[in-house]
C-alpha cells in the first residue's frame, strides 16, 4: 500500500513567499502579491499603504465670508491692524475695530459685538484721536450697512464690512455700502450786466451837448 503525502506546511508556504518577496521594495510586493491573489481568485480587502498612498486636498468650503477666506495671518495687536487698515473715515474705524475684536485678537479678548466704551478704548490702543460720540460713531456706520445692532447698546459686523475690512482697505469702498457724501449744488451763474438801451444812450448824449453850450 501506497504512503500518503505529507499535508501541506501553512508556515512552510509563508517562509517560501516571504523570502521571495524579500528582494523587492513595498510598492512591488504589494503589486505581487495582488497579482497571486487574482492568480488564485482570492478576494482580500484593499489594503492602502501609508507611505504611496496619494494625500487628499482638503477641500474649500464655499458660501464662507469674506474674513473667513483671507489667509490667516500672525497675530497683531490693535494698534498695528488699524495702521495696516487705515481706516478713511470714523465709520470705517469702528467697523474695522469691530472686526479685529471678532477676528484678529487674541482668543481671550474676542468678542462677537463692541460697544461705545469698546470703541473709545480701541482710540486710545490704536493712538487715534478720541472720538466725541462713538455711540453716534456706530449708529453712523449701522446707517452705512457695516454694521447690525446686536444686544442693547452693542453692535456686530456684517457681510458688507467684513468684505470692507478684508477685501478693501486700506481704499477703496466696497459694493453695498451707502455713500454718505452730500450732493453738492450747482454754483449760480453771475448774472449779466444790462447793456445801456439806445434811449438812454441819446439822453446822455443831449446832456453833454448841454453842458458844452
């Protein structure tokens, strides 16, 4: 009666196919070894490699604001960012103020809205002349559409002043924005001087025969 075969060796198989595959490099084993398993029709879950994988790009959100798609940049204090902005007027000031205080300061002096008090601090921090009603100084720029009103006696910056902050200065006006400049009125014209009638000119002309006789 015949022997029978030996069974086959599980690790014996493992120690052929390892010390085949040793000569190659990652990526070639991988590929080697898909390819025997498709051989054999054996279906294995895709295993990705860290080290070819390609790297995804995040991506963009859209419908973001304006603030939010400008770089970010190193932290300044408020005095800097003003003179970086440059704000043409008072109503930009406080929107610019505004912004930094929701933006750009330090996370332990951020704040979603400011106040008058907030805006007459921030002249003193940014060397700006202090303003003599800065709670008017904010109604003025509600009035231009930079800003809302948000708690009582607090206000917070929109769309249209982020874009004037970020996109626009330190010039410029950006779209949205109601121009406060008054229309100024035509000068009148000098009116002209009368021309003598020719009735006139004959009396003079007989008053001077006159006196001559």
């Amino acid at each position: 009666m015949p022997a029978e075969p030996d069974a086959p060796d599980d690790l014996e198989a493992v120690r052929s196919v390892v010390a085949a595959l040793e000569p190659f490099d990652a990526r070639d084993r991988a590929r080697i070894v898909r390819w025997a398993c498709e051989k054999l029709s054996i279906t294995v879950p895709a295993v990705v490699n860290p080290a070819v994988a390609e790297p995804q790009l995040p991506t963009q959100p859209t419908n973001l604001p304006a603030a939010a798609l400008v770089q970010p940049s190193a932290k300044r204090d408020l005095r800097t960012f003003i003179a970086e902005k440059a704000p043409a007027n008072d109503s930009h000031f406080a929107t610019a103020v505004a912004y930094y205080y929701q933006f750009e300061a330090p996370e332990s002096e951020r704040k979603n809205a400011i106040t008058a008090s907030d805006l007459t601090e921030a002249c003193r921090l940014a060397d700006r002349a202090r303003l003599q009603h800065p709670g008017q100084t904010l109604r003025n720029a509600i009035r231009d559409g930079l800003l809302d009103r948000a708690e009582r006696g607090a206000y917070k910056i929109n769309a249209v002043g982020e874009n004037l902050v970020a996109m626009t200065l330190p010039t410029g006006t950006p779209r949205g924005t109601k121009s406060t400049a008054k229309p100024r009125r035509p000068a009148k014209k000098a009116g002209r001087v009368a021309k003598p009638s020719a009735g006139k000119k004959a009396t003079k002309a007989t008053t001077r025969r006159a006196k001559r006789g």
